[in-house]
C-alpha cells in the first residue's frame, strides 16, 4: 500500500486539495474549478471528495486510506502574529483594526473546528507554515539536492517574503520580511489603485506596464527602499492599506495619482504606474536575489508564492545570471500551497529518502472518457462527429483563421491553460489578439496571449537557449527581432511573449497538433490563453465547455475524439 497525503489549501482565496502517493503528486485541482466560483476560499469540499473518490468510491474507506493530512499554513500564528498588530494599529483606526481583531478570532475558530478538527477526526493532521508550504512547493518541484529560495506573497501569517536555502530534506531559512512590507500587498494594492480587482487582476498591470514610460520610477523607488542585508522596507507613510481595511485616497499616494475609476478610460498616467511599478519589483526582486546568491553561495534558485507567478520579473531574473538556473513552481499561488504542505510533511516531517519526483507537467485533474462526453452530448441534443485525429482537424481549422476551444485529458492544475483545457489560434494573424480579447475572452485589448511552441524549435523564435524547457508558461522572454512580425498576435507591444514549450511526452496529442500546424503553415506555435470568459475559472468539464463554447465567438469546439463546428 502506497503512503497518501491529503494536502489541503483552504486559505482565504484559491483553495486546493492534492493527493500524494509515495511521494508524487497523483491529483490535484483547485476548488473554484468544481464551484464555479473564480478564486473561491474556505475550506475545499469539492476538492476533498473529488480526491477521495479517487482512492475509492465509498468516502469513509477512502479517508481511512489516507495515511496522513497536511494542512496550508498554521492557525495558531494567525492569531500570536497578527493580533498585535492590529492592536499596535487601533488608535490609527480603531473600527476597521477592531473588525480585524474580531475578524481573525472568527477565522481561527472556524478553521480549526470546521476545517480542521470534524472532517479529518482521528486523523494525523499537520499544521505547516505558509511560507514553508511555498518553499516546499519550489524546492521539492525539482530534482535538485541543493538550491536557494525566495518566496513572496501578500502575507502568510505574518511573512510576506522569505529566503532560505533548500539542502536535502532540509530547508534553513535565512531571512523573513513581515507585513507590512510586502511586496505583493504593494502590487495588489496598485492593482486597485488603477481600477482592477486585487487579489486578481494583478496580471492586468503586468501587461499594462510595457505601454507606459519611465517617468515615475524615480518616484516609485522612493516607495520602496533596499538595505543592505538583502531586505527591503515600504515607505509606510504613504499609503494606508496597512492599517485600513478599505483605502482612501487621503494619503500622499492617493493625493498625488488620483485612483482610476471602474471603467474609466486608461490614460498614459496609468500606464506610466504600471510600468513604475513593474520596474520597482523586478529591482527589488533582484536585489534580494543577489543578496541571496551571496549568502548561500547556489548556483540554482526556486521561488514560489503569488508574486512568483509575475513572468516578466521571472523572465528579467533569468536573464540577469545571478543564477545559473531559475526555477518557478508552477502553482505558486496559494492553490500550490496544498502541493507543498504535502512535499513538506513527506519529505521533512516525515524525513522520507524517496527519489525525488520533478515536477515536469501538471496534468492531475479531472478527465472524461469519449463515453460520458458521447453521453453527455446525447443528454442535451447535440450531435457531434467523431474524428479519428482531431489533432489535424484542430490544427486544419487553426490555419484557416477558426478560434479553437481544445478539451483534452486530464485537467491542468494551476493558473496557466497548457494544452488541456486551452482556447487556440493563429498566432501569425495579427487581428487574432483583438478578435479573442473582443469577442470570446470579452477582456481588455491591451492584454497580451501567449504562445505554445513546439519545445525543439522555440530557440529559433524566442531569445532563450537551445533546448530551454519553459512548460508552465512562468517566464517572459523577447521574441527574436526577425521572427516579431510572422507572429504578431503573440508578440506583445514590447517585443516579449510568456513562452510555453511542449515537448513529446508531457501531452502527446497537443504537440502532435502543434506538429501538424508547424507542417501546414512553417510556424510551430499557436495562441494559446485559458479556456474560460474574463471572471471564470478555467473549463473542467463538458458542460462547462459546451457553455462557453456557444456563449462566445469560438469556431470549433475539440473535446476528446469529438468536434463541433458552429
């Protein structure tokens, strides 16, 4: 009998549950596929019983089949971390710091006794810290017996950046930043300031930034000071979002860049705030990795956590060659914390010698059979043919100019589509990128798509080496100067595109896609964006495809052996 951990993220937003057999993560999915619900907390049922049915059909033999339970992050210092601090912040303001006071005993207490104590009675379950999780999570992802770590969020229970060096089944740290210097509070927080949802729309400024200029980065700087033992501190005094639960603009900050309403037209002013701030965390983020190159002497670093998952500071690090190697977890954000809760008890809890199980594709979620996607269209009506290579017939309708919806396997885990539940075009039609923002993803027309490329000719359209593996769509590199204009509707404004290289083994029928595209056109990559409308989750299961299928302006719909055409 396998040894399984149910590792659990039930954080406030991007729960998660995964199992872990003998040390490899065998499913995993993120609650607000289930749900329905874009970034829903709280404790992950759907997840759980999901999982458990996969270990057996009776849920009460399938819990008693689990050998132990890894838990996100460690209620007890929600309460010794936090509390102080809103009390340090009453006279600041009492109501909104009385709230929290309040607010965090009701979240201990439900978390512990809901969450934690009733479902898993009798079991084993572990209470891991959040940013150890998030280490976890990087170190553990790669074969690697040595390397160092960053990880950086908003806020875990109280830390919001860590450095610590992975060696083994060891993981030292080496330094903590608190709230409320935090860079990913600071992101959020510009965020909202220009109109988007915190929490959410954070990408939104990622690819805001390249359309602004640099007028404001000296400015920004002044927000954000480095020291010289790798740290960094916030200019608390210009905001208020550290003691507030909702912001005013009744600060320096907020007197001096006015806050873009919803739906107000975006200015170069917002743009040129992007872009400040974009170029302030890639500094800040160099700067602490340089500091960490010093101390722990690696040639090899892994991040993790919600600001890992900013690709173009991920892509800036790479190039800069503090590191030999760069490493993302390809669920940094909390979702992830599930996967390294479990990596965490196995392999330093429980001080397993196993072989390391490099995460190399994230393909543990959901699947349907032709059969129940065959069922599933006589249910409502639809006839739909069967194809005996949709790969062809996919990559036929791409070259065509026809928007693609492609349902494939087993469900991606994370906040990146690769090839499993993706919407596809062609990326050499420049209006593409306007057409699937307009008229299908119903989202802004300043944000970029990405590319999946064939893994063996990506070096000779994007700026990276021979044979780089990039799976997971977490790092933003330049398009070659020559290659821009055959691929314009990937190449964002500034020359760049999040890249994601697919390779012979990881998903077998969408490579062979991308092969017959590169065969019918001498492009080996199409678009490639998730396959949802601006607000949802992620697609997971027929009946989600078949709805956003016919609610948008897709051409064809190719779910398993199946194609429907409009």
């Amino acid at each position: 009998m396998p040894i399984r951990i149910l590792g659990i993220s039930g954080s406030a937003a991007d729960s998660a549950a995964c199992l872990m057999e003998d040390g490899v993560v065998v499913a995993a999915v993120e609650e607000e596929r289930l749900t329905r619900i874009k970034h829903i907390g709280g404790f992950p049922k759907k997840s759980v019983d999901w999982i458990l049915k996969r270990i057996d059909s009776d849920p009460v033999k399938a819990l008693r089949l689990v050998d132990h339970i890894a838990f996100h992050c460690d209620p007890r210092l929600y309460i010794s971390r936090r509390i102080p601090r809103f009390l340090m912040n009453l006279f600041r303001a009492p109501a909104d710091n009385a709230f929290s006071i309040l607010d965090e005993i009701r979240k201990f207490a439900t978390l512990y006794r809901n969450q934690i104590k009733i479902p898993f009675s009798g079991k084993r379950v572990h209470l891991i810290e959040h940013h150890l999780n998030h280490a976890a999570s990087a170190f553990y992802s790669e074969d690697w017996n040595e390397a160092a770590i960053l990880t950086m969020d908003y806020v875990g229970e109280s830390t919001c950046t860590m450095t610590a060096l992975g060696r083994g089944n060891r993981i030292e740290k080496i330094m903590e930043i608190s709230f409320p210097h935090s860079l990913g509070a600071l992101y959020s927080y510009i965020t909202q300031w220009l109109g988007f949802q915190p929490h959410s729309d954070e990408y939104k400024v990622m690819g805001l930034a390249p359309y602004g200029s640099p007028k404001l980065v000296d400015s920004f700087r002044r927000f954000v000071s480095l020291k010289n033992n790798g740290s960094y501190k916030i200019d608390l005094k210009q905001f208020d979002w550290w003691f507030k639960r909702y912001s005013t603009e009744q600060t320096p900050f907020g007197k001096r860049f006015g806050p873009r309403r919803k739906d107000e037209p975006i200015t170069s002013l917002h743009e040129d705030i992007a872009f400040a701030m974009q170029k302030v965390l890639e500094e800040t983020v160099l700067h602490i990795a340089t500091h960490l190159k010093k101390r722990t002497g690696s040639e090899r670093l892994c991040l993790a956590g919600g600001v890992a998952l900013n690709c173009v500071s991920n892509g800036v690090l790479q190039r800069s060659g503090i590191f030999k190697e760069v490493s993302v977890c390809p669920a940094s954000h909390d979702a992830g914390l599930s996967i390294g809760a479990a990596m965490y008890l196995h392999h330093i809890i429980l001080n397993n010698d196993t072989p390391r199980a490099p995460i190399r594709d994230v393909y543990w979620g959901p699947e349907y059979s032709d059969k129940e996607i065959e069922e599933f269209f006589s249910e409502c009506k639809i006839k739909a043919k069967r194809s005996d290579n949709p790969s062809i017939e996919a990559a036929e309708a791409i070259a065509n100019g026809k928007v693609v919806g492609w349902f494939q396997g087993r469900e991606e885990f994370g906040p990146r589509a690769l090839g499993s539940r993706s919407i596809l075009a062609d990326a050499r039609k420049a209006e593409m990128k306007d057409i699937v923002n307009r008229c299908i993803k119903f989202r802004e027309p300043f944000r970029p798509f990405a590319p999946a490329c064939i893994l063996e000719e990506a070096h000779k359209w994007f700026e990276i080496p021979e044979g780089a593996e990039l799976p997971f769509m977490l790092f933003v590199h330049p398009v070659r100067s020559e290659k821009r204009n055959l691929i314009p509707a990937i190449t964002h404004v500034d020359g760049t595109a999040r890249i994601q290289t697919v390779s012979n083994k990881a998903h077998p029928r969408y490579r062979a896609m991308l092969e017959e595209f590169n065969q019918l056109t001498g492009v080996p990559m199409v678009l490639n964006t998730s396959f949802n409308v601006k607000g949802e989750p992620i697609v997971s299961s027929p009946a989600d495809a078949l709805r956003c299928f016919y609610s948008t302006g897709m051409d064809r719909l190719v779910i398993g052996n199946f194609i429907l055409d409009k």
